[in-house]
C-alpha cells in the first residue's frame, strides 16, 4: 500500500474497502466517485454541514435526517447516499472524510494510479500539465494524477510530492541556498 494509506484510520479504510468491493459488485464505481468528490465538495463549501458532520453534539438521528435532505437536494443517490446513510447511522461521521480520502487512495491503487502534488507559484496551463504529467509517468512508470496548487511564496519553479517523495525545484528554495551559500563565503 502506498504512504498515504498509513495517514487513514482503520475504520476509514475498512469502510473505504468495503464501499469500493461493493461498488465493484454492482458495477458502479464511476457514479460512487462521483458521488463522494461531489459530497466531498459540499463539505468543503459549507460550513454548517461540516459542523453537521464533525459535532457530537448532534443525534444520529439529527444528522441522518439532516444528510437524508442534503443528500436528495444534491442529486446523491444510490449506493453513494446509502453509504453516506450508513455512517452517519453508525455514527462515524467524524471519520468520513478520511473514508473518502481512503476511498480515493484504494482505488487509485487499483487503477496503477499514482498522485503528484505540485506546487506552483501561478496556475499552471493544461498544456504544462499535460507535458508535467507525461514526464512523470515516464520517470514513475504508473499513470499519473496532478494535484495542481498555487503557492505565490515559492516564487518561481515547481515542488512535487509523490508519496513520501518530494523534489523542491521552487525560486524560493534555490535563493535560501544561495543566502545560505553567501553567509559562509563572507
């Protein structure tokens, strides 16, 4: 398994397994993913589900009737609503996301997929991400997904983390050396 399995929980990954197994089973792995990525998005876009999701304060009760009507307005149905259903029934809401990121790990795995974070300093063009994304599936021999983010900070260049690998390429990097560099000369 790869580095960023260890990151997830136990729980997480049991349910992540399952969910994938399942989807498998039934022939709809794409519309589960899709599923999620788009929970995933209302999580991160909403505040008070996040809060729904992450508070004890809340019943199982109160949140599965609360996700039951996210879930309807948001178009999730199927086995993605049943499973979001279900962990919020168990009460193991709070573990979802690391369940959604275990998903998508699995199932990358599954896929001979690796992930590249890099980082940039502006927006990087879909050509650039396309000849990035051909350089590193050669170096890395897998497909390859970019993770593209911007970071001003690093002034020019690139940082790519695959796994629990990392090449710092960046302007602000090479100039520390260079101060670095400088101190001991003078």
């Amino acid at each position: 398994m790869t580095d960023n399995v260890s990151l997830i929980s136990g729980v997480a990954l049991r349910y992540a397994s399952a969910l994938i197994d399942l989807a498998e089973e039934q022939g709809v792995i794409a519309e589960v993913e899709a599923g999620l990525y788009k929970f995933e998005a209302l999580m991160n876009e909403c505040e008070d589900l996040d809060r729904l999701i992450k508070s004890p304060a809340f019943t199982a009760e109160v949140q599965l009737k609360a996700l039951t009507a996210v879930l309807e307005k948001a178009g999730i149905t199927g086995l993605t609503a049943n499973f979001v259903k279900l962990v919020a029934e168990n009460q193991r809401l709070f573990a979802l996301r690391s369940m959604i990121n275990g998903f998508r790990v699995q199932l990358a795995e599954r896929r001979g997929e690796v992930t590249a974070h890099v980082t940039t300093a502006q927006e990087l063009s879909d050509e650039h991400i396309a000849t990035l994304r051909e350089a590193i599936n050669a170096s890395e021999g897998k497909n390859v997904n970019i993770a593209a983010k911007v970071d001003p900070s690093i002034i020019g260049g690139l940082i790519v983390k695959i796994g629990s690998r990392m090449v710092d390429a960046s302007l602000r990097t090479k100039l520390n050396s260079l101060k670095f560099a400088m101190k001991e000369v003078g």
